[in-house]
C-alpha cells in the first residue's frame, strides 16, 4: 500500500478527533513514486496542479487524465504527462483528441467512464470537476476505499451526509484543496478537534462588494466575470460575486471538521490574504495567510503534512498594508443565507440548492435571468422542494440524483 494512503489518518486526525503524533515518514520525495488520477485535468484547479507536477516531478507521476469535451487542450496535456488512461467524456470530439495525440494511451468515453476512472489503481484522486458531475467520481472512489483530494464542493455540498455515513464520520480520506478548507486544515494540525470553538471563513467580497442595491439591478455578466482577486472558471467566479460560493464553503467546512454551521462565521476580507482563522477555546486563533494562489492549496494537498520547495508567490512583509474585515450584508446578497438555510434543514436541501443555482446561474450568463434573479430562483425551487422529498433517504445516492434531476428541471423552467 502506497505511503500516502498509509497515513491517511495522520493527515487528518483531527477530523477525527486525534491529536496528531509526530511524522515518522520523511519526506514525499523519497518515497516510492506516486500515481495520480486527475479528474478534471483542463479547468483551472486541473492545469495548475499539473503545472505543478512538470516543475516538480518528484511529486509524482500522472496515471489518469479526465476532460469533459476540451479535446485539444486534453491531448495537449496529455502528450506532455503521458498518462496511460485517458477519458473524454463527450464522443463528439474523439476525432479532435486522438489526432492531437503524439503517442497511444487507453482511451475511455462517455459518463459511465468518468466514474469508472475514479477507481482506476492510483495513489491519490483529484477531483477538480466543477458541480454535480464530480459528486458519483466522489462517491465511486470513497466506496472504492481511495483518498480523494477534493475541489469539487459540490460532493460535499450534495452528498455530505452520505459521505459522512459512508465513512463513519472520519473525513481523513478526503484532503481539501479549496483555498479556505485548505487554510483551516493547515491552521489544525496539531490541534484537536474538540479543541475548536469557530471557524472564521473569509470571503473576498466579489466585486460588487460597494454597490448599491440600484445597482445591482443593473449586473451584466461581464460585469460579474470579474473578480477581484482570483482567476478562476465562470460557474465559480459568479458564486464568488453572489457570495453563494461562500455558503457552499460553510457546508463543506461543516463536513469536513466536524462544527455545526452555527459556529461557522462568515466575514468580507477584500484583500484575500486571509484564506480562513481557527478561533481555539482557550482564546487564541490560528490564520493560514499568503497572496491569492491556488497552487498553494493544491500543493498541500499533495505533500501534506510536509512542505516541499516551490516558487510560489510570498508576502513582502517589508511593503506597508492594511488587512480589513467586513460583516457579510445578508439582505444585498441573499444567497449565502439561502445556503446556510439549505444545510440547515438538513435532507435533499442541499441537493436542490446547489442544482437549482447551476441552472441559474448558466441561465445568467445566457441572459435569460437577471443578476438578483439567480438568488430568486433557488429560493423558489427550495420552497417548492418541502414537500418533494419528505421520504427521501439521505444514506441512499440515489435520493441526490433525483434531487439533483428535480431541481434542474424546477430551474429550467421558473419565471419571476
């Protein structure tokens, strides 16, 4: 069994209530090589990590490459990795990918594919596919007994009950790579859980932080493409400006450290320095910092609990600066309560939550719906949800994909 899996449970212990013992493994580079699956390999989580792979190749190797329909940038990716499994999830551009290939992998296609590759034998599972198509990798791999370094908050988001019964409760299988669960993660190592009395998550504010309601009217999707700190996709970068990415990190965070949502504080930090505080029991507190960079997170979940050599950027500690703090303003963006609200009631909420704000948010950017519209439409579908799935099972998977299939279809069709 790999080293990495062999530690699991030091990586995590304190989502499991353990206090951590001291290493005894040295570090990753003199270990056996690792493999990977990466699912998700052409978004920006994907490109990075395997930035980071090329410039630093005792890392490890790259066994499995996945891609929804970006067949070039795939084969691109590909011929410089040499994975010897690749999956394309859209046949339509089978033609695009085998032409760019420069020598011959196992090439895989289709749905059934992606989730087959999840169990594929590798040491570790990136999961960096954006919303509900990442859920059954997710689920695929934990019943398959994989560590799964997880981008894709919609598994959480979704299917935390699930995962949480699946796995006992222990979420040390799962190593977030999230800016801000990574900064939680790092900020309790050493800590037990019990030891926590909040989690402070940061959020950048987007870039409709000092709007005016009027304003907001007004919300293009060019307008909200543009964040003000981070480069990331478009479905991400539009949560960032509603602030419904940050409900959805306050769910995951539930999951994942073991704190009920009422312990879980949202604050604006425009700069993003911050990425997440651990505020302990005895008073003190515990903050990951650094300049707005994925590889960061990316590469902790990688190497953790050691750190390797690598060039990302740093604070000039030397330059003067001011770090500020703002009160989330819940009645200017109301998608973040209708998150916490979700998680909260608990069952399929959570579910129609985040399906119902994917169609919404594709139907913004098509223009069919107004910016404040997005937020209207999942309050409608989870409104119209309470009596949809009193019976559903959440232990059974099922039950979220009919959820999932329920809402999209509610979404769809809405009308303000």
């Amino acid at each position: 069994m790999p080293w990495f899996i062999k530690q699991h449970t030091t990586l995590n212990p304190y989502i499991s209530g353990m206090t951590p013992s001291k290493p005894t493994q040295t570090a990753p580079n003199s270990q056996p090589e690792r493999t990977f699956t990466v699912l998700g390999a052409t978004g920006s989580i994907g490109t990075q990590l395997l930035e980071i792979l090329e410039q630093s190749p005792s890392l490890g190797r790259v066994r499995v490459l996945s891609a929804n329909r970006r067949a070039e940038c795939l084969a691109e990716l590909a011929n410089t990795h040499k994975p010897e499994i690749l999956v394309l999830c859209d046949p339509s551009q089978k033609a695009i990918l085998e032409q760019g290939l420069t020598y011959q992998p196992t090439i895989l296609y289709g749905e059934e594919a992606l989730e087959e590759s999840s169990i594929y034998e590798s040491d570790l599972v990136i999961n960096a596919l954006v919303g509900f198509s990442g859920f059954m990798p997710t689920v695929r791999a934990i019943r398959a007994g994989k560590t799964v370094a997880l981008a894709n908050k919609e598994s959480l988001v979704v299917g935390g009950a699930w995962l949480s019964h699946e796995l006992g409760g222990d979420f040390s299988r799962i190593l977030p790579i999230d800016s801000e669960h990574s900064a939680m993660w790092q900020a309790l190592q050493g800590e037990a859980r019990n030891a926590i009395q909040k989690i402070i998550i940061t959020a950048s504010g987007g870039p409709f932080r000092q709007w005016s309601d009027s304003q907001m009217e007004t919300i293009t999707p060019g307008d909200a493409l543009k964040h003000p700190n981070w480069s990331m996709g478009a479905k991400i970068t539009i949560d960032s400006s509603t602030l419904m990415n940050k409900g959805l990190e306050m769910i995951e965070a539930h999951w994942l450290f073991g704190v009920p949502m009422d312990r879980i504080e949202p604050v604006v930090h425009p700069q993003s320095i911050i990425h997440s505080v651990i505020e302990f029991v005895d008073g003190s507190s515990k903050a990951q910092l650094g300049p707005p960079d994925m590889k960061v997170p990316i590469l902790y979940a990688l190497t953790a609990p050691h750190r390797v050599p690598y060039p990302n950027p740093t604070i000039d500690w030397q330059q003067a600066a001011q770090w500020t703090f703002e009160p989330v303003d819940h009645d200017r963006f109301p998608s973040i309560g209708l998150a916490i609200a979700s998680q909260q009631t608990g069952g399929m909420a959570p579910a129609v939550l985040n399906a119902a704000n994917e169609v919404a948010v594709a139907r913004f950017l098509q223009e069919s719906l107004s910016y404040k519209q997005i937020a209207q439409c999942v309050e409608a579908a989870l409104d119209a949800s309470m009596n949809e799935f009193t019976q559903s099972n959440v232990n059974d998977v099922d039950s979220y994909k009919d959820a999932d299939n329920w809402a999209r279809r509610y979404a769809k069709s809405w009308k303000a």
